[in-house]
C-alpha cells in the first residue's frame, strides 16, 4: 500500500508543477483537510483552500513547480520534502514583482486513504521565501 499511496502523492506534486487544478482535485479527498494551510488570503483549511493556495502560487510565481527532494512512505502516511521553484511575477503577500527566483522548502506529511489525500501537516520555510523576493527581516509568509 505504501508505493499506491506514494504515487498518489506524487500525483499532486505533478498537478502543482503543471498548474492542474483539476488533476490535484482528482487525488484529494472531498473532505480532505490541510491542518497547516499557508497564511494567504482566503486559504482554508479544506478542499477549496488548498487549491485557492495552488492559484495564489502561481498567479504570484511564473512556472512555480514543486521539485520533489525526498519521499518516504509507511502505511497510510507519506512524508514529502520538496523545493518550491518560480519566478516572482507579481504580487505576494503585498510584496510587489521583483523578478527574483525563488527556491523554498516544504515538508509535508500526507494521509492517503483508499487512493485519496484526505489530510495534510507540514511547514514551509517562509522566512526565507520573503527574504528572497527582499523584504524587511521579520516578516515571514
């Protein structure tokens, strides 16, 4: 069960990279639930959030894709780190477009039942996000 549940997850870092809102939709539960959903404006904690998140990313970042570092999975839970890549084209979180790439860490744990997502757990590194695009120290995403 660990390889299923490995690729479905899998599956959702490729609809994130192609901006396949329909294809993340497909892998995650209906009443999947994001537990540390980014604090961006109108992100949630459920279905709707996560993809509104996925939205925000990449109207803010030009070819924003997540470049899996490391996957391991054990029963119904998987444990992703990836790197959040794009280019800055317009505004984040009041940081106006700076052009700038970015390259950010996430770790993530997935709960993957019967071929669904149905939860999620993880930090981003945010401080060093708003560091990359040149915002004043202490403010984090």
């Amino acid at each position: 069960m660990s390889e299923a549940n490995r690729h479905v997850v899998e599956q959702l870092l490729t609809a994130f990279s192609n901006a396949d809102p329909a294809s993340a939709e497909a892998v995650l539960a209906e009443d999947f639930v994001n537990h540390d959903p980014p604090d961006l404006p109108g992100v949630g904690k459920d279905l709707a959030g996560v993809l509104t998140a996925t939205r925000y990313f990449h109207c803010a970042f030009e070819r924003a894709r997540a470049e899996l570092v490391c996957i391991i999975s054990a029963g119904d839970k998987v444990a992703v780190h990836d790197r959040l890549r794009g280019i800055h084209r317009a505004d984040f979180l009041g940081i106006p477009a700076t052009g700038r790439e970015v390259n950010v860490d996430f770790v993530h744990i997935f709960r993957v039942v019967d071929g669904k997502i149905t939860d999620r757990w993880g930090v981003a590194d945010g401080a060093t996000l708003v560091k990359q695009l040149g915002a004043e120290p202490g403010r984090e995403a």
